[in-house]
C-alpha cells in the first residue's frame, strides 16, 4: 500500500534554502534537469565533456558524447573532482517534493487459493498488489517564520515587556508631540506678526 505525501520548501534565505527545478526548466525553455539527482549528473556530464570530451559511465543525464575509457577517468579523476564539486554543491534541495510511505503485506499462496490444483499451480508465482491508499496526498508546507504583521506585532510586544508601553501609546505620543510643535511655530508666526504690525504703526 503507497500512500503519498508533499513537502514544500522555502528557497533561500531560508534554512531550507531549497531551488525551483521546474520554474527553472519552464525559464530554461523547458530543458535541463528537473530534480537535485539530474542536476548533479548534468555537473558530471559537463565537467567531463569539457575535460576529456567524453561522458563518465556513471552519468545519467542524456548526452550524445562517446563514453570515457576506465583510464582516461582515473587518469583526470583529480581535475574532474576539483571542477565537479562546487558545481554538486550548488545542486540544492527540490523545493516541492513527493515521497511515498508504503506498507509491505506478505501473504501465503494457501490463504488467497480455494484447492489444492489452484495452489500446486499458483506456489511458484510471486503476485504483487499496489494500492494507492486514497485520492488525498497530505501536504507539509514550510512558511516563513515571522510573516510581515506577525514581525510587527511581535516587535510591538517586545516594546510593551521591555517599557512598559504598547505601540498605540507610542503612536499617541507621536502625534501629540507633533500638535504641540505645530502649535508652538503657529504661536511664534502670530507674535512676529503682531510685532511687525507695532513696528509699523510706531
């Protein structure tokens, strides 16, 4: 019996720092590799062709290039590994991946047979069921940890533990304050003008 499960990932600069294969290959016009394995065979298969013009024989992305000998391999194996690798290491996780969880039942010919000609003919067969067990695949979805009201709200508490105010009282203050400055430069602006209309009537 299968049974399907999804995970979702985030990319960086998430902890799982996971890649879109399949945005990228639908960018890509719908080529190169789909999944983390074939990205890093394509590493392999074009450090390999790039060196010796050949294709190891252990890669598995699709090529049309002559297979390298055993020694032309071991002879390079040094370079290959040199130019490989931080290639490998940029092959990340799949951001979307499907795994199945199964659940292995063995059964006896003699329990599934109603007669002895039915078994005799049957003992030697192996049979193989596969279920799916239902329709719905449960789906696990990482999300960022704080969200962008979930970080506001979290600061605004942070604020409200540690003064002792909340962030409607601060906004509170502001705008009072910013009221009293208001009011004071208009208060300025009416004695200067009070005292240029003295000046001119002395």
């Amino acid at each position: 019996m299968l049974k399907p499960e999804n995970e979702i990932l985030l990319p960086y600069p998430y902890e799982t720092n996971c890649l879109n294969y399949t945005e990228l290959w639908l960018k890509n016009n719908r080529t190169g590799p789909r999944i983390q394995e074939m990205c890093q065979h394509k590493c392999i298969l074009d450090v390999a062709s790039k060196i010796l013009n050949c294709s190891t024989v252990f890669g598995l992305y699709p090529h049309d290039l002559r297979i390298c000998s055993h020694e032309e391999v071991m002879k390079n194996v040094d370079i290959l590994l040199f130019h490989g690798y931080p290639c490998v290491q940029n092959c990340k996780d799949d951001c979307a991946k499907t795994r199945y969880i199964e659940v292995v039942k063995r059964r006896f010919i003699s329990e599934l047979t109603r007669n002895e000609e039915d078994y005799e003919r049957e003992s030697h067969l192996i049979k193989v069921e596969i279920y799916l067990e239902d329709s719905e695949i449960v789906t696990f979805r990482h999300r960022p940890q704080y969200l962008y009201i979930e970080a506001f709200s979290t600061i605004g508490g942070f604020i409200g533990i540690w003064l002792g105010i909340s962030l409607i009282q601060l906004t509170d203050f502001i705008e009072t304050l910013v009221r009293i400055l208001r009011i004071s430069c208009a208060a300025k602006k009416d004695l200067k003008f009070k005292a240029e209309i003295t000046q001119v009537y002395d």
